[in-house]
C-alpha cells in the first residue's frame, strides 16, 4: 500500500520563526516520520503583490496544480482572505483549513477591518471539509460562528522536552525573557511601560523575535525603550535561531509574554516545560494554554499590573531544584511534538476517512 499523502500549503517561507510557522515545519517533519508523503507550496508572502515567483506562486496557481481527489491543508494565513479562489476546487480536492487563530483577531484593525476579515474566512471556510485548531479556545470560537462542531478538530502544539533551565550566571542582573515576533499584539509596548515602573529593581530584559513584520510599531517602541532611559537594559535581537533561544531560555529567571491576544502560545509553554516561572495575559487562549501549570496572569494592555507582576516574580524566583521539579511537571502536562503528529494524523484521517486510498 502506498504511503498517505498531504498537499500543504503555507503564505511565504515555512521557516519563518514564529509560532504558526513553527507548528506547521513540525506537523510536516512529523508526519513524513510516521510514513506520509508530504508537499509543501508556498504562496506569495504578500498577498497584494502581485508578482510571483517559482518559490512563491498564487493560491489560485498553487489549487490548479494539484490533482482531483487530493487533500490539502491551509494554513490560516494562506486562505482566509481568499474564498473566491477555494471555491472552484472544493467539489474536486479535500480542503483542510488549519487555523491558529482567527484572522479578525489581530492587533490593529479598525472594527469595519475585522468585520470584512470574518466575513471572508468564514465563507472560505465553507469550501472546506473540515478546520483543525491549535486550540480548544480556537474550536469554541468557531462554533460560536456556526461552524459545525464535527468538522473541527483540535490538535495543540506539541514541546520539545528540554531540561529545566540554569538561571543567569552569579553576580550578573536577572534576566526577563520576551520570545515573540514584535508585532502590536504582543504588547511589547505594554512591556516597556511595566518596566519603566520598576526601573528601582535590578534585572535585564531580553526581546527576541522578528524585528521586520511591523516596522512602524517597531520605531515607536524602539523611541519609547530610549525616552525611558531603558536602552541599556532592555535587548531586542530580532529573529534567532533554535539553539539561540534554547540559550536564552537556560539563562533567563523568568519568561514573560504580554500579549494582547494569543490563539494557544506556543512560547508560554516552551518556557512552562523548562521550569521557568511565566508571567503572562489572560488574552485569548492564553489561561486555556496555561490551566494547570503556575503562571502570573494579567490583564491584556495593564502596565501596572504587569510591573507589579514581575516584580513579585522576582521576588519569589525559584532555585534550580524547584526549576526542575516545575518542569517535570510540565512537560508530563504537554504533549511531545511526536505526539502531535500523531494526533494530527488522527484528525486528518478522521476528517478525510478515505484519505489512506487516495
């Protein structure tokens, strides 16, 4: 019998550094490991650009090449703004929408953006067979928009186990670890502020994420860090690689993610399996993500109940031997990326049931 296949399509580079880009290279690493023969299309990056190259085609160039009777998984971001283009190819191929969160939920929209964003993934969603979520809080939604529950399955972000974390070096200041694109979502403003109220505490902060996706937000906030005399003490690195961040995280005293929004938080969880204590938002499926496991939570855009967070955090930071039994604990509470795959098999199978005959 011939192995399983899966058609995936992504919006630009799969390895881009962020959350979605990150859990959909693992889905595929994943399921090419268990035996499923997976291709990956890229779409343009910029959807009102209208150039294309061999590496980056149009949704539309990317459905026409696919052949009848083929599943296909969509990344949120590569289909939610275009059901006119699935819509020709639902009676032929399975579509599959893989959403991490939804469209209208980012930072920035004005109220009539958001309304035409919903308006448009929720017709693209009537095209598809069915919706995998990164989230129950993500599935929930959809329900409450009238998406059938039996076409939606959850498949949470899986972690990669690592040993609990060392804590800074002796005699050096403690250190905040942000891991996040620095987009208006993420609060990283709110962040700023939070600390320029605790300027009298000793600690470092450490900001890494894409520096590239919202130059304007960027600027404002780089102004802001040089206005509160805080340059010196807040580090933004932009986009680093794997064995970077695992550095960080190993010598961070705590993780802290200020999002206004997140439809799971796959960093929040990183930093929960490494014994690192977390101060966070009650935004989105943030508290969902979280349930069980110890983290300060706050709400979204709050400074001052962020600063006095962190603050307490700092006082009451955990030594190496309570650091690993956190993480233990934690990581015995989150899946293996291993085990996502496998449960992202499941959900694809049962939504495609006949899909082993393709």
């Amino acid at each position: 019998m011939s192995s399983p296949s899966l058609q995936f399509v992504v919006k630009g580079d799969l390895e881009q550094r962020t959350g979605g880009y990150i859990y959909d290279a693992h889905i595929i690493r994943g399921l090419e490991n268990l035996g499923w023969t997976i291709s990956v299309h890229s779409t343009s990056p910029d959807s009102a650009n209208s150039k294309e190259t061999d590496a980056h085609l149009g949704l539309e160039d990317i459905l026409n090449s696919i052949e009848d009777g083929q599943t296909v998984i969509l990344d949120g971001l590569a289909m939610g703004q275009h059901p006119d283009q699935l819509g020709p190819h639902s009676h032929r191929l399975k579509l599959i929408s893989l959403m991490h969160h939804p469209l209208f939920e980012e930072t920035g929209y004005s109220e009539s953006e958001k309304a035409r964003l919903l308006e448009l993934e929720m017709k693209a969603l009537t095209t598809c067979t069915g919706v995998i979520t990164t989230s129950q809080f993500t599935a929930k939604q959809l329900r409450g928009l009238n998406v059938a529950k039996k076409i939606v399955k959850t498949v949470i972000p899986g972690t990669d186990q690592p040993p609990s974390t060392k804590g800074p070096q002796r005699n050096t200041p403690h250190r905040l670890l942000c891991v996040a694109s620095i987009i208006p979502r993420k609060g990283l403003d709110v962040l700023v502020d939070a600390l320029d109220k605790i300027q009298h505490l000793e600690w470092e902060c450490i900001c890494a994420g894409d520096l590239d996706r919202s130059p304007d937000y960027v600027s404002k906030l780089l102004n802001s860090v040089a206005e509160k005399h805080l340059s010196n003490r807040i580090l933004f690195t932009g986009e680093c690689s794997n064995s970077t961040i695992a550095k960080l995280y190993d010598l961070s005293t705590i993780f802290v993610l200020p999002s206004l929004y997140e439809g799971y938080g796959m960093a929040l969880t990183e930093a929960a399996v490494r014994g690192l204590p977390v101060i966070s938002t009650t935004g989105g499926a943030i508290p969902h993500t979280l349930k069980g496991t110890p983290a300060f939570l706050v709400p979204p855009g709050n400074s001052t109940c962020l600063a006095d967070a962190i603050e307490t955090a700092l006082n009451n930071r955990p030594d190496s031997d309570l650091r690993l039994i956190k993480g233990q604990e934690a990581q015995s509470r989150f899946p293996t990326w291993k085990q996502t795959a496998r449960h992202f098999e499941d959900a694809v199978t049962a939504l495609v049931p006949d899909i082993r005959k393709q």
